[in-house]
C-alpha cells in the first residue's frame, strides 16, 4: 500500500484504488474527469461535497456531517454484440450511460425491447430482458475495456458463458479537449 498526499491538481494519482477528498464542489468538478479516467472500480469518498451530477453511489450522515463514496464505471455507452462461443445464444445491446447510470434495448431474434435492472458499478454489469421464446434472461459480466465477459442465465436452463463486444463507443483521445469529451461520454 503507498499513501500519497499532494497537491491534486500536480500528482499523479492515476493509479490509485481509492481517493480521499476534502475539497469544494467547484474543485471536486475540475477533478472529476480525471477520477473518470481511472480503472473502474476505484473507489472515491469525500467529505461533505458532491461532484455535481455525479450521483454518489453511497452518502451518509454523521453527527450532521455528510460523506459520499463513488465508485469509478466503466465507459459502456454504445452497441455491444454478444455471443457465445458455439454461436447459438446471438443478440445485440445498445445502452446509454450517464456515469454509473445505464439503460438501454437489446435486439433478439429480429425484436427490439428494453433492457431490465440494468446496473453497473465499476466494471460489473447487470441486466435482464425477455428473449424471443418469452424467457427472462440474466446477464452478469464484467466489463474489460471493449469487451465484456459474462454469463445469461434463464430458469431452468444452464449458463451460457458470453463474450459482448463493442462496436461503437465514444473514443476519449488525450489531450486538452479531454474534460468535454469525458463529459460526453458520461452523458454530461
């Protein structure tokens, strides 16, 4: 475990699991994109300020002192394809994202309906929708870069083990224009 106390505006702290920060709201915003930037599942806390749109994914209340934890999401805004590996389970996900915010359709044998219970925290990924036989089907995957890997369960049936692939996603280049193509990409 290294501890580094700094000057968050100088540090590096690209590589950190967890961030602790005591700042003013205006100053959590001029970070936030680069909280968004690291792995997904960092965990991030602050006390007493929020990071705007950027719900909290936990707060709490002590002694009439607030405190937020966010965890860092992975970007899956776009069209995903999923597939197993014997190519009998097919279908396609479009989903929108506002920071750990997700929804979306997924398009099965020809119909297109909406996602249901879909949820990401870090890079775990959650969903569900009726398939074309009238099934519920269960995704769980974790999300790694353009890829997600996972498993769809339906009752009574066996899991299938699925690979999603991106095929269209929001590249965030490096550079100055990076804070608004973040914000885009986050849906703010």
């Amino acid at each position: 475990m290294k501890i580094i106390q700094g000057d968050i505006f100088k540090e590096d702290f690209s590589k950190a699991t967890v961030v602790t920060m005591y700042l003013l709201p205006e100053l959590n915003l001029c970070v936030r994109h680069r909280i968004l930037a690291m792995t997904p599942g960092t965990r991030v806390t602050s006390h007493a300020f929020t990071m705007g749109e950027w719900e909290a994914d936990e707060s709490f209340e002590a002694e009439y002192r607030n405190a937020y934890l966010w965890i860092v999401p992975a970007r899956v805004g776009g069209s995903w394809n999923f597939r197993n590996g014997n190519g009998s389970v097919d279908f396609a996900v479009s989903l929108s994202q506002s920071f750990q915010k997700i929804g979306g359709e997924v398009t099965v044998g020809g119909r297109r309906q909406p996602l249901i219970g879909a949820s990401l925290q870090g890079d775990s990924i959650r969903f569900a929708f009726t398939d074309a036989k009238g099934m519920t089907q269960h995704f769980a995957g974790n999300v790694r870069g353009s890829t997600i890997i996972g498993s769809l369960r339906a009752s009574g049936v066996a899991d299938a083990e699925l690979t999603g692939t991106a095929q269209a996603r929001l590249r965030l280049p490096r550079g100055p224009k990076w804070p608004a193509v973040a914000a885009a990409s986050y849906g703010k």
